[in-house]
C-alpha cells in the first residue's frame, strides 16, 4: 500500500483556520461536512445511510445501490 498524501505530516488540513471547524455535525453526532475533503454536505436517509450531496461547489454523483 502506497500513501498517497503530500502533506509532510501525513495529513493535508485544507481548511488551517482554527476559528472555522473543519467538521460540522447534526445533532445527532453525524458527519454533515468536512471542509477538509471539500464535501460541503452530507444527508442521511432514514436508514442512515450517508450520501454526499456536494464536494467542492459541484453535485455528487449518487451512491450505487
């Protein structure tokens, strides 16, 4: 397995200001987005299956079934 990350600390934090989080959560503890990955948003259906609806100001594609 080869890592393919360029950051020297093995992690790229894309979003360095520590006043704006990187991560946002419902209120249930689910993961709604990562401005580290670029994902603007995350909804889950009632079955909580995640599907990522934006990355990067772009429409995500839908999660195979």
């Amino acid at each position: 397995m080869v890592d393919q990350e360029r950051h020297p600390d093995g992690y790229n934090d894309r979003n360095p200001d520590v006043r704006d989080p990187d991560f946002k959560y419902d209120n249930y503890g689910n993961l709604i987005a990562d401005k580290d990955k670029e994902i603007k948003e995350i909804v889950y259906n009632p079955a909580w299956r995640a599907s990522v609806r934006q990355v990067s100001g772009r429409q995500a594609p839908e999660p195979s079934r």
